[in-house]
C-alpha cells in the first residue's frame, strides 16, 4: 500500500504507489479518452487552488494529436499547458450547449473533480482580470512536484502518520498508519471514523510523562493507542495537525498520568476537565472500588455514577467509553 490522499473537491481518497505528477507518467492521447468517457466538448484545467488555468477543445485536442511524432515528444503538462486556452463568456456559450456539469483536470491529467456551469462562467469572467495563466502554471508545477516529495519523505519515516487540516479532514495516511489500523480494529482505514474519532474531545484523554512535563500526548479510545498531535504551520498559521503514533507509550502507559490542556477553554470547561481528571484519578488509586471512591471524594454514590456517565469514563479502565 502506499500513501493516501484524499481530494477535498470531491471527497475521494486516491492511492499513491508512484508519482501521481510525474509527467511522464501519463500520454497525451490520455486526455482525448477524458472527452469521449465523459461526452462533453470541452475540459477546464484548473491549478490545485481551483483557479481556471484554461480550456481545452476536444477539437483542438484531436487535431493536436494528428501528429504523433510531435506530440510523442512532449509531456503530458507541456501538451495541456499548450492547449489550455482562455475563452471569453460569449466563446464558452458557443461550445457548451446544454452540458451543465463539466469534469476539470489539472495540468498533468489529473481529474480534479466537477465543476457546474455557473461556476464555470464566473472563473471564465474572473479570468479577464489579468493574465496570470503563465505564472500560475508554473507555481502548480512546482508544488505538485514539492507535494510529491513530501508524501515520499512522509512515507518513508518508519512511524504510523495521519495529517488533517484545519477542518479535521484527512489530508494524508501512510502504509504504517494503515497497519496499525487494521491491526487494532481488524478492518481497513476508516476515514469517518478516524476523523470523527480524533475530533471528538470524549474520545481523547490527555496524557503527559509526569506531573508538569511539556511532553503531551492523547490516548484515543476509538483506536486504543497513545499519539502526539504536532501542529503543521504554513506563514505563521496553524493549518492542520499531524498525528504521530508512539508504540513506546502504547507498550508502557503505566508511566502516564492524565493531564488538562486548559488553553482557549471557558471557565466551565476548566472546571468539569478539572472534575473528570479527579475522579478518573481516584477511581484508579481505588482499584475501580466506587465505594471507596465516592467516600474519599465525599460524594454519593448516586453522584459519583451521574459524574461517570457525563465524562463517559469507563471504570474498566478508567477512560472513556
């Protein structure tokens, strides 16, 4: 298995096993099979910020391709970018007829999800506002390539991975993250649950080595494992999280001790994290005994359950369900 990413256009996860923008990867003849599959007689190109980079005619795609020597001789981003043409609105109404959806690419024969005809003419007009084809061209070609590295370095660090952004929507997973999924749930990656799992506070108790360590880690019931959550910074900006699987943790967690990450929280927030960290602590110094629990927080019984069930701690184990 390789790397995954998953393409928030339109929601679906692709498999990495090699370059997915080397441009020797696809053949130009490629993107005719785009135009008949999909029967339309046209093809946006977009950059990967969804900007429209051009269009392509099937005609003119066709015509191109009469001369297969030459066209033999260019890559695939060079044959797009050649091809890829601005259109005025009056040029676009000629040629799209009644087509209402159109599948988009992106320079190097990627599909890049749908686009609907509306949002088709407003990049269209958009696009008269200056000439920045060239230029964004380039810097696509340049991040797809630095991508690529990145998924690749990723890869190959030998410790289970998964990025989100901002959002909490997969960005990335690797072979090793994969591994640890199935093996702790027996099923492959499920991108909900991990997403859903990993956002939801409930189901993540922080951790630390000892009493005011800075070194702080999650414990995630979902997935029964320790990680570390390190923030991805682009400019300054905090646009996402990597989650670092720690195996060292998850074989001697009898070193962790709860800890409260009380920043950015309202004062009622403090106070019920403070509360749960107190009874998950004492339910373990008491081996699980409720009673003996209720009597040393000097509480009820009855008060001590209702607590319990609130935080969804499980006194099985003294975190939560």
């Amino acid at each position: 298995m390789g790397d995954k990413d998953r393409n928030e256009n339109n929601g679906i996860v692709k498999e990495f096993n090699e370059n997915p923008y080397n441009p020797e990867s696809k053949r130009p003849e490629e993107i005719v099979r785009i135009f008949y599959i999909n029967n339309v007689s046209i093809v946006p190109v977009v950059s990967k910020r969804g900007m429209l980079l051009g269009i392509l005619r099937k005609d003119e795609v066709i015509s191109e391709l009469s001369d297969i020597e030459r066209v033999n001789k260019q890559k695939i981003d060079q044959f797009i970018k050649k091809l890829a043409k601005k259109m005025s609105l009056d040029e676009l109404l000629a040629v799209v007829g009644r087509q209402k959806e159109f599948v988009v690419i992106n320079l190097f024969g990627e599909i890049h999800g749908n686009w609907s005809r509306l949002k088709l003419f407003a990049a269209c007009e958009q696009g008269k506002k200056g000439d920045y084809l060239n230029e964004e061209i380039e810097k696509q070609q340049e991040e797809q390539i630095l991508e690529w590295m990145i998924y690749l370095i990723l890869e190959h660090i030998p410790r289970p991975l998964y990025a989100l952004n901002n959002k909490g929507k997969t960005i990335f997973y690797n072979s090793y993250f994969e591994e640890i999924f199935e093996n702790q749930l027996k099923r492959d990656v499920d991108i909900k649950l991990v997403e859903e799992s990993l956002s939801n506070s409930n189901k993540n108790e922080l951790y630390s080595k000892k009493r005011g360590s800075k070194e702080v880690y999650f414990y995630n019931k979902d997935m029964k494992f320790y990680y570390e959550k390190v923030p991805l910074v682009s400019k300054g900006e905090i646009v996402g999280f990597l989650i670092y699987y720690d195996k060292s943790l998850s074989e001697d967690s009898s070193v962790m001790l709860p800890g409260i990450d009380m920043e950015g929280m309202s004062l009622k927030k403090m106070l019920e994290s403070i509360e749960r960290l107190l009874i998950v602590e004492a339910i373990r110094g008491n081996s699980y005994n409720l009673k003996e629990v209720a009597k040393n927080l000097r509480v009820t019984e009855q008060f001590l359950h209702k607590r319990i069930e609130k935080y969804g701690i499980d006194i099985k184990r003294g975190v939560e369900k």
